[in-house]
C-alpha cells in the first residue's frame, strides 16, 4: 500500500497513536472527518497542514488495521 510512510508511531506524540507525518493528526481523527462526510477538498482547505497523500495513507492504515495487519509487516 501507498504513502504508509506518513503514518507514524511515536510514545511522546498523542500517546502513541497512529499519526500523520509526526504531526499531533491522529489517524482516527482524519478517518472521523471523512466519515462525517467531509470531503477531501473541505478536509485540505480547512486544515492546510494535511497534504491528499496523508488522507490516502490514513485510509490504507485503517484498511490493514482491519486485516489485523501491523504497519511494521507491510511498510
């Protein structure tokens, strides 16, 4: 899978949360918003920090964490 490399894993960040780009952007709170229907557009224009690449790797991380597959197994 693409763009896994954005995710990151870091005890002193969110209290070791799955992240965006070392940034305090858990993953969790990225796949909150889309599901509440945002779209990427108004996800990327409200919070310009966030590039299309991490919401596409926030997805792909959310889809191995239901295969039950750990980053480190496929990054």
């Amino acid at each position: 899978m693409k763009n896994l490399e954005r995710i990151t894993i870091d005890a002193n960040i969110c209290h070791g949360k799955p992240c965006i780009r070392n940034m305090r952007w858990p993953v969790v709170v990225l796949l909150d918003l889309l599901g509440s229907g945002m779209s990427y557009e108004e996800i990327l224009s409200d919070h310009p920090e966030l590039e299309l690449e991490d919401i596409y790797a926030a997805i792909n991380y959310a889809a191995l964490y239901m295969n039950k597959l750990p980053l480190k197994e496929v990054a």
